[in-house]
C-alpha cells in the first residue's frame, strides 16, 4: 500500500485515495498481489518511482512511475505515467524494482533487479 501524506503546517494529511495492489484503486493494473519496497521522490513532490521486485508471483518484479498535478488530470490525482517498467516478459527471479533511482527534476530514472 502507498499514501502520499502532505505537510499542512500543523499535521501532515493524506491527499487522495491510497494506492494498493488489489481490492482498491491498484498501483498498477499489473500489481496483483505486488509487495512494494524502494520508492523514490522528485525534488517538487510531484512524481514518485515505485519499485516492486515481487510481481506475478515469481518475483519477477517491475516498478511504476506516478505523478501528481499531471496536465488533463485533476489537482492532486495521482496517475501513472507510462506503462509499468518491466521485462518485456515476464523473467522469474529478475526481481525487477528491487533498486530504483529518480533524478531530481523526475527527467531520468534507473530501475535494477539482483
């Protein structure tokens, strides 16, 4: 599960719904039953890469890139961009999204697997 909680000035509040894999709004339609790990954030807050190296049940892994304020979208919802950042197919072990990497502008990103 992923929330995005933002500093009020008094508390920090949740913006938007969580994102899960299943059962709710999903993380990624690919992220059936994922568990998430590394996440990394660009430096205005407005994109996020998630990694998810146990995907399919196989730990094939993969990681997504979301973001927020995303022009034709509504303020504040959160919405991937791109498709989800995996093997072409599905490679058991690869573990893909267990290391990832976002620059600060959000222009490059690197995702690995072990």
């Amino acid at each position: 599960m992923l929330r995005h909680f933002e500093w009020t000035g008094a508390a920090y509040a949740q913006q938007g719904l969580k994102k899960v894999g299943g059962g709710g709004p999903a993380l990624s339609s690919a992220a059936v039953g994922g568990v998430y790990g590394p996440i990394s954030v660009s430096s205005d807050g407005r994109t996020v890469l998630v990694g998810s190296s146990y995907e399919e049940g196989i730990y094939a892994g993969a990681a997504y890139l979301w973001g927020r304020n995303v022009a034709g979208f509504p303020v504040n919802e959160w919405v991937q961009l791109g498709d989800d950042l995996s093997y072409p197919t599905i490679q058991p072990m690869a573990r893909t999204g267990h290391a990832i990497g976002l620059s600060g502008d959000a222009t490059q990103l690197a995702v690995g697997g072990q």
